[in-house]
C-alpha cells in the first residue's frame, strides 16, 4: 500500500473532495432492509468533514437499467441524514444539467449527493469523458468504495485520471485485512466455501486451495463436489458441468497438501418432508438445504484450531429459517475462536450474519464480496491500480 496516498495519513482541508462511496444497500420495497453499508462509509465522510471539506459523493444503488424512482439515491439521503445531523444532503438529479452554482456556491454544512451514477451508460463503460466531467466537480478524489474497486468504471477507474486520488479509511481497512491473509497468515488456516455457483469462483477456490490448510465446502457448491466425487446427491442445486472443473480442484489441493471437508450429511426434503440424511444415503427425490449436525460438529472442531480464517459464502437456503442452521453454527464456530483472525465476506453471507450478536468477535467484515474474492486471487484490484498509477 506504500505506493498509495491514503487519506488516512494526508489531512486534506478546505477542499471541493468528490467520494466515490458505496451506498449499495439492500432495499425492502422503497425501504433500506440494512445500512451497514452507510455505516462503513461515514468515518472517510465525518473525517473529511471534520477539515472543513465540501463533498461530492458518488453511488450507486442496485442495477437500473434505465431511470426510475426505486433506485433513486434520495432513498439513501433520507438515511444518512440521521447519521449527520446538521448537515443538509442534497440528491442532485443530473449532474451534466444542474446550474453550476450549486457546485461552485456550495457551502460546508451541504452534502452533494449525485443521483444513481448507473444511470448513466457512460459509467459502466468507463468512458473516459464522462470521467473527466465527474472529476470537474471536484479538486481531489477519495476512493472508499472497496465492493466497487473491482469494476473498471468512470466513477471508480476513471475519475483517478484527472484529480489527487486516495484510499478512504474503508478502502484502506479492507487492504490491510486482504493483505494479512495473503502475506501475514498464521497456520492452521481454514477457507470456508458456502453459495451457490462454481463457474465464478474456481480461480478463488484455487487460490484458497493454495493459501489454506483446509477447504471446508457446503451449499450449492458443495454439491457439485460431491457430485464430482461419486455421491448420488438427489434433486439438490448443483452444476454437473462443472465436474471437470472440480476434479482439478481435488488434484490442486493434493499438490497443496489441502485438505478438502466436504459435508458427511445434509439437511434437506424428501416429498416435503424435511429430513437429515447421510451422504450416501441420499434418495433420487431429496432436495439437500443445508448441512446437517454431524457435519456441523466436524466442521466446528476445525475452525476451533484455526489461526487464520477466511468465509465466503452461506451453507444453506437462508431465506427458510428451517435451513438457517448450518450458517448460523459456522457464525458462531467462528465467532467462539478468539484467538483466530477472521476474514468474512459476500453479500449474501453479511446478510445472514448483519443482525446477529458477537459481529465485534471477527476480525474483518468485508463490504464486498465479489472484490473480496478478486482481491484475494489477484492480490490488487482495478479501483487500487488506478490510485496507485495517477
């Protein structure tokens, strides 16, 4: 990280600073479901604010194809509000449009917070113009939303072009976590693997196979890799076409000395019947959900002598509270070692674990799943590269 200014060790005053946050919070209808996304974001916001800056902060919200109300930012202007009080947070409908007093007038106590940036085109395609009309709103750049420095976007890759850049306190925290996993890690170390889909993640799985000493694996994933190993695994989710792929893994861990924990037992329905089955008893019309108790117990006495642990992922269908279990045992397996440094991330995985008790027991939660997996397997990000080399 030397080769990054980071706002953490520059006091930048009396500045125009535009804030590439992260307000991509999960909505219930027109209501946020969770915030923990906006509370991440303050502590760049309240420091820059603390030296007299005026900013200009840039989000998104969801995948909009097109402009519309549901995804509109003053959904997330009504909340932040509350954690800012005495500051006025203005949603600014089109920046391109908007009469440039708004920006030059701007005072200390207003917030300029610009409408969904997705709902422009130019974002995603990282056009370099639209960069350059975004960086004009502003004399320095802060980058603080790490679950975006993955994507190669205006607001994140291309704004770094034209103005000062640096990591927010955000970015910088969940480099520093990445970074002791990849370079600091103490042994044993155990990756956990839950979720659904394998094509997405083989170069992750492969880089943990690498870093880890076990590869503990449930959900939709650990299927396909009972599946690949042989085992009748009923109606449950899995991807058979992607048996191959899995076999590689098996060969890679054995290089590694990884050793790879696949579930002894699931949780599952038969006939709508819920029941909990052996692996190798399983039924051609048995759905899996979940992990059952006996591996549980398996994967619980692992963690438990963990030094290093890295989650990604969910073990069962969450949205059930019947098949809640298993991810919420893993919580708390992880939650109970203390002396372990934990890593956990993915936004399904957050969702499961954000109302729950103990979060101060893991060592990093990371806002960003799909930049977390990438980080890990990469070593750096697009968003990071950009910083580095402007």
């Amino acid at each position: 990280m030397s080769s990054i200014a980071l706002l953490s060790k520059t006091q930048i005053a009396n500045k125009r600073v535009i804030v590439r946050s992260d307000f991509d919070v999960s909505l219930r209808g027109r209501k946020i479901a969770d915030e923990t996304r906006i509370q991440h974001a303050l502590p760049t916001i309240e420091l820059l604010l603390k030296h007299h800056n005026r900013l200009v902060i840039i989000s998104k919200l969801n995948r909009p194809k097109e402009r519309d109300e549901d995804h509109s930012m003053k959904i997330v202007a009504h909340d932040l509000k509350k954690y800012l009080p005495g500051y006025e947070i203005k949603v600014i409908d089109d920046f391109l449009t908007e009469d440039k007093k708004t920006f030059t007038d701007q005072t200390e106590k207003e917030i300029l917070l610009l409408e969904n940036i997705r709902f422009y085109p130019e974002e995603k395609t990282n056009d370099l113009n639209f960069a350059k009309k975004l960086s004009e709103l502003g004399e320095v750049f802060v980058l603080d939303a790490f679950a975006m420095a993955h994507r190669k976007e205006s607001s994140v890759t291309g704004i770094p072009h034209f103005l000062p850049s640096f990591a927010g306190l955000q970015l910088e925290e969940e480099m520093e976590a990445i970074t002791h996993v990849l370079d600091h890690a103490h042994k044993p170390f155990v990756a956990i693997m839950g979720g659904a889909k394998i094509p997405d993640k083989l170069a992750f799985l492969a880089k943990l196979i690498e870093l880890s000493d076990y590869l503990l694996v449930g959900g939709g994933i650990g299927n396909t890799m009972l599946l690949a190993q042989g085992y009748e695994i009923g109606k449950s989710l899995c991807e058979p076409s992607e048996k191959e792929h899995v076999k590689h893994l098996f060969a890679l861990a054995k290089k590694h000395h990884t050793q790879i924990v696949l579930p002894t037992d699931l949780v599952g329905t038969e006939r709508g019947a819920e029941r909990i089955i052996p692996i190798n008893q399983i039924p051609k019309d048995f759905s899996a959900f979940d992990i059952g108790p006996e591996t549980q117990a398996q994967f619980g006495n692992i963690i438990s002598q963990a030094a290093t642990i890295v989650w990604n992922g969910p073990f069962g269908y969450i949205e059930d509270p019947r098949f809640t279990r298993g991810t919420d045992f893993l919580y708390y397996a992880i939650t109970d070692n203390e002396k372990a440094f934990s890593l956990v991330g993915g936004g399904d995985t957050l969702a499961a674990i954000s109302k729950k008790e103990y979060l101060n027991k893991i060592s990093h939660i990371s806002t960003g799943g799909g930049a977390m997996l990438e980080y890990i397997e990469n070593g750096t990000l697009p968003g990071i590269e950009a910083l580095k080399s402007h």
